[in-house]
C-alpha cells in the first residue's frame, strides 16, 4: 500500500468547481461596508485571518471566494456562523465582500521565517528524530547487532504500530520504552517514513535453519506477509531481508503468546521449525517500502499544476495557497481527507495520506510569499 508520496495529494486542495457566470463588476466600497459590519472580527479589513485556523482572504482568487460563499449559504460546505450570515446576503453582497478581499494587496505574514524552518519533508525530520535509533538498528536502519531487527525498508504504518505497542506497554523491552518516551505521533510517522524509504539490504544465510526447508513452511504467511516476505501492506511488516535470530523470537513470541497476540501465528510449529522459516526469510532480497525520499518542494510542485498563481484556470475556481494560514491549511486537507469538506476528487486523493504529509505540504505551502 503506497500511501505515502503525496503525489498530487493538493494538486486541487481548496478546489471547488464552479460554473462561470456572466460577469458583473462588483462594488467595492460597498463590500468594505459588508466587511466592516460582518467579516472584521475573523478576516480584517486587510484580509489576514485572525487566529490560527482562519484564512486569508486578501488577494485571493474571487471565483473562488464566490464558489465558497455560495457553498456556505447552501450548506455543501459546514459553518454555522458563515451559514447564517450569507442566508442574509444577497447575490449583490456577496459580489461586493468578495470583490472587496480579492482586490486588497496579499497578506504579508510575519511567522514566515519561522514556518520555512519547519517545512522540511517528512523523510528529513524522520531521519533526524531516527538519530537515537542508530546505536542499536544501526545507521539507515541496518542493523549488524544478532538478535535487533533491522527498520531500513519496513512498512510504516507497522513500524509506527509496533512504536506505539512499546509506549503502551503491550511489548516491553525496557530501553526501547526509554528511548522512544516522549515522541510525537508526527515523530512515530516521520520516522516511519524515513525507514520505509531506506533500501534494504540482503543478508547472509545464517548460521542456523534450513532455507530449503523452511520455504514450503511459509505457505500461511505468504497470505499477509507477501511472496518471499515482501510485503505490499503499510501495516504488514516485511519479513525478507531481516535478522534471523529476530525472526526466531518474534516468532516464538507469537507462537506462544508471551509478549504479542496473534492467534494464527504458526500455533503449533516446533522450534526447527521456525529456525527453518526464519532461515528462509532472513536470504529472500528485501525491498523498500517506499521509494526514494522526496523534498517538501518536490511534494509541492505537482500542486503547483493547479496552484500556481501564474496560472489562470478558468474552468475551476482554484485559491491561491501560497502564504495561506497553515493551520487553515491543515484543516483544510484533513476535512477533506476525512469526508467533512465536500469534493469527491479531494477526498479520493488526499484519503491515503498520513497527518505528516499533510503537515509538509502545509508548511511549505505557508512558508511562500503570498501574491
């Protein structure tokens, strides 16, 4: 499951189709009037949202504007105080507030520096947060230590799984519960990112089990954990490529149920068993999860397609992104990845992605000039 390249996850964030209506010139003294009385307390009279999680309407894209407005008083879109102001706006003001924020210079944000320091891809603040990792898993995720699964390639929905098990106390091994005490969802998911992105590499035949032995025996988990342990599910683990003495143990923690709690995890095998299948594992050629790593700029440019001020679409009402509120931002990506914001593209696009993405796009996009 390749849920992690963005791609074109806001190719069209913010979009919303519109029909293209005769135009008429709005009023723009009249919409100050509109704006003074009803949007000051949220927008401002130059347009700047007023607290995190409020736009910026300054200089936006009008189309747009209209579209949303519109949705507000129809109720495609969800927000009881817009709801009930643009029930009492005519079509007439609505043009005019509109005409009024579209024609105001962009907004000049003074949080800017400090939001390019965070618009760092997911992969470079995960390998950063992965530093405390490398004494054990070794540097990438290869480890060299017997008995220490190796993190380079996994599967990130399982490894921030797994991360979250040790933290909760539902696998314990003391120094990892040290070790990873304090971090973030975001650090578990950004971590996960940077691991799944790291090429694996292939091992050796250990000094124990069978290989030839132990292929036949690996028909039951061949259903989840892939053909040759490689899987193709972000919350299945890949088995290829791994330590075998670390396979050996999660196994039998399995099989007996000491310390995890998987009721089909090869209940009956025999020790030579499991050191055969472990064997086998342990020299299958492992592979990444994820492909390479990828800058918060390179997320971005895709967007960029629908996005860029330089470009006119005029078959879509498309909002300019670039210096928008970030914390607006995130909301934004997240209503639409979890259904709230009505846009079936949206929603089919942005469903497979992770909070930390999310979060990379919306800085960078937050840390350029408005124009």
């Amino acid at each position: 499951m390749r849920y992690l390249l963005l791609g074109v996850l806001v190719s069209v964030v913010l979009t919303g189709c519109t029909d293209k209506q005769e135009a008429v010139a709005p009023d723009i003294s009249a919409g100050r009037t509109i704006a003074e009385a009803n949007c000051v307390g949220c927008h401002g009279l130059d347009g700047r949202g007023a607290a995190p999680g409020i736009p910026h309407l300054a200089a936006q894209v009008s189309e747009y504007l209209l579209a949303s407005l519109h949705d507000y008083q129809e109720g495609t879109r969800t927000h009881a105080a817009l709801r009930d102001l643009t029930e009492a706006m005519s079509d007439a003001d609505i043009r005019n507030v509109v005409g009024y924020y579209a024609s105001l210079p962009p907004v000049k944000d003074t949080t800017m520096k400090e939001t390019q320091e965070t618009a760092l891809s997911p992969f470079e603040k995960g390998k950063a947060r992965a530093a405390v990792c490398a004494s054990c898993h070794g540097e990438g995720g290869h480890s060299k230590v017997p008995g220490t699964p190796s993190l380079a390639g996994q599967q990130p929905l399982y490894f921030v799984a797994a991360v979250r098990a040790y933290l909760d106390g539902s696998r314990s091994i003391s120094t990892m519960e040290a070790t990873l005490r304090g971090l973030s969802n975001l650090d578990m998911q950004n971590m996960a990112l940077y691991y799944a992105s790291q090429t694996p590499i292939q091992r050796d035949p250990p000094a124990f089990g069978d290989a030839v032995a132990g292929e036949p025996l690996t028909a039951r988990c061949g259903g989840c954990h892939g053909a040759g342990g490689v899987s193709h599910d972000a919350a299945t683990p890949s088995l290829a490529g791994q330590d075998a003495q670390y396979l050996v143990s999660a196994i039998k923690a399995y099989r007996d149920r000491t310390t995890r709690h998987v009721d089909v995890m090869l209940v009956g095998s025999s020790d030579k068993q499991i050191e055969d299948i472990a064997a086998f594992y342990a020299v299958q050629k492992p592979k990444a999860a994820q492909d390479k790593p990828i800058s918060a700029q390179e997320l971005a440019k895709k967007c960029d397609r629908c996005h860029d001020p330089a470009v006119e679409n005029p078959a879509m009402a498309v909002p300019k992104i670039g210096g928008q509120n970030k914390d607006y931002l995130l909301m934004a990506l997240r209503a639409y990845r979890d259904g709230k914001r009505e846009s079936s593209m949206m929603h089919n696009m942005s469903l497979p992605y992770s909070d930390t993405l999310i979060e990379s796009v919306a800085s960078w996009y937050a840390s350029q000039p408005a124009r």
